[in-house]
C-alpha cells in the first residue's frame, strides 16, 4: 500500500491577539473593573426603569399596585386600634381626654400620630403630663399624671383651680364647691401660688379665721381674716413677717381685739389700724366724735 502523508501540523502562536492583549490590560486597571462590574449593571438598571417609567399610565398602576398593598398590610388586624384606655385620672378627665383625641376607631395604629397625640393630651389644663402607648390587643393606653387643685384663685368675677405651680387646672362654679381649699385673690396671684402656698402653711395657727390672701399690685400679699381684719405683708420675706406676727399673738392675743389692720410692710414700725370704738375707748372721748385711727404696735 502507498503510504499517505500528513501535513506538518503548524503550531499556534501563545501570543495573545492585539485586542485580547488590550482588553487584559484594561482589565488589569482599577478604574476599568469597577465601571464593568457596577456601572454597567446600574446604566443598565436606569434605562430599563426610564423605560418602564416613561409612561404615564405605568406609573399609576404602580403607584396604584404600591397603595393597595400598602393599605391592606396597614389594615391587618394585629395593627388594627380599638379602643383607648385612659389610667391615671378621673372619669370626667378621662373623658375629655378621649373628646380631644377625636380619634375614629377602629383605625389602623400606622395612622395614628404619636407625639400630637400627647401634644392634644397635655393641652389640657387638667393634664400635668401623659404617656401614649401602644398595647397588645390593639388598645391605645394613656397615662396621666392630673394636676391636684391646691388653691382657688378669683380674678375679674372669675373662680379657678389652680395647682401649687399656680397652673390652671379647671374653672369653679361657686366658692362652696371648693370650700377645703384655700383662696387668693388679685392679678398676678397665679404667678405668685407657691409663694402663696407657704403662707397658708404658716398662717396654720390662725387657720379657722382666715379668708384668703390678695395680691396687691402684683408685687405683695394682703392676709384676709374675718370680722374685716387685714394683715399686710411686706414685699420680701413675708413669711418671717407673719410668724413674727403669729409669736406676738400667742403671747398678748393681739387679733382677738378690735383691730381693723395690721401693717407690716415696715419691719422698724409695725402699725394697728384700730376700729372707730377701740380708739374712742382707747382716748375716752365720744365714739361719734372720733375717726378710725392709726396706732403704733
């Protein structure tokens, strides 16, 4: 048999083509990598979102496909809210704090606006501060801390509760209603209730006489007791004025005479204000005859 020949096998050059070779090197640089691997995806990513967001009536069945899902995920029954649980207070407090709520229930917890909740709650006069949470079974829970009523306080024909920071607490009808409370009167006596308070602490002694205090041009205290007695109290430390006062009573029994006012405004010179018949009797002459005068203590 003829033998056949075979071609010489001709051998590959290893060499990498030109453009393989400048895609190794570009593939070597840095900058190169991160634009293939994120910057061609995300120019990808954009122009399929323009185009799907180019039209108008995609965007609104997207938009419309979002707010459906979204409600029915907010109205599921574990974030629904029922009913509004108010601790801390009384029943009529309890009930104006549900009035300002204004909440319509049932409504889903996602809808309720925490922080203007407690902002509404603690508008009220009555509400020194209050917490609003959220509790299991879907039950709005609101702590109070109420405002103690400490003092009446009458202005312009008006009465108020106060407590003893002089807040306002609620309006009053009539003085009985409140008659275990103690009374100021005069504007600006609400700035000064804690003041007030230490001298109702001190006027203790003399507690079963005592009618009130008045603010006097916003800047001191007249002390009101009955039969039409006045105590007034100096500007600056009114309260060492009064126990002075209180010390000297319990040992001459001072208030029990007839006496129209007390001056205490100068400490060097205390001054009684005597009733028409105690100065008559005190100088021995005529009652009729003789106007109110002034005596030094």
């Amino acid at each position: 048999m003829q033998s056949m020949s075979r071609p010489p096998l001709q051998r590959r050059d290893p060499a990498p083509s030109r453009w393989a070779y400048r895609m190794q090197r570009l593939w070597l640089t840095p900058l190169f990598r991160v634009l293939f691997r994120y910057g061609l995806p995300t120019m990808i990513a954009a122009l399929l979102v323009a185009a799907v967001l180019g039209s108008a009536d995609r965007r609104a069945a997207i938009m419309a496909s979002v707010d459906e899902l979204r409600t029915e995920f907010q109205n599921r029954p574990e974030f629904r809210v029922s009913l509004v649980r108010v601790t801390g207070s009384s029943l009529e407090l309890a009930d104006a704090v549900r009035a300002k709520l204004g909440l319509r229930l049932p409504m889903s917890s996602f809808d309720l606006d925490m922080d203007g909740a407690r902002a509404k709650i603690q508008s009220l006069d009555a509400v020194a501060s209050a917490q609003v949470l959220l509790r299991s079974g879907g039950v709005l829970h609101v702590e109070i801390t109420e405002r103690v009523p400490a003092v009446i306080w009458r202005v312009d024909g008006e009465l108020m509760l106060l407590d003893g920071t002089g807040h306002r607490v609620a309006g009053l009808g009539a003085r009985v209603d409140r008659s275990d409370l103690p009374l100021i009167a005069g504007a600006g006596a609400d700035r000064a209730a804690d003041e007030a308070m230490t001298l109702f602490e001190a006027a203790l002694p003399i507690n079963v006489r005592l009618r009130g205090l008045v603010r006097i041009g916003e800047r001191r205290w007249n002390l009101v007791l009955d039969r039409d007695q006045t105590i007034l109290l100096p500007q600056d430390n009114p309260v060492a004025a009064l126990e002075r006062l209180l010390a000297l009573d319990a040992a001459e029994d001072i208030l029990a005479r007839d006496i129209l006012a007390i001056d205490l405004r100068f400490d060097q010179r205390p001054t009684l204000k005597l009733s028409t018949p105690a100065w008559a009797a005190l100088n021995g002459i005529e009652t009729e005859q003789t106007p109110t005068a002034e005596s030094d203590l």
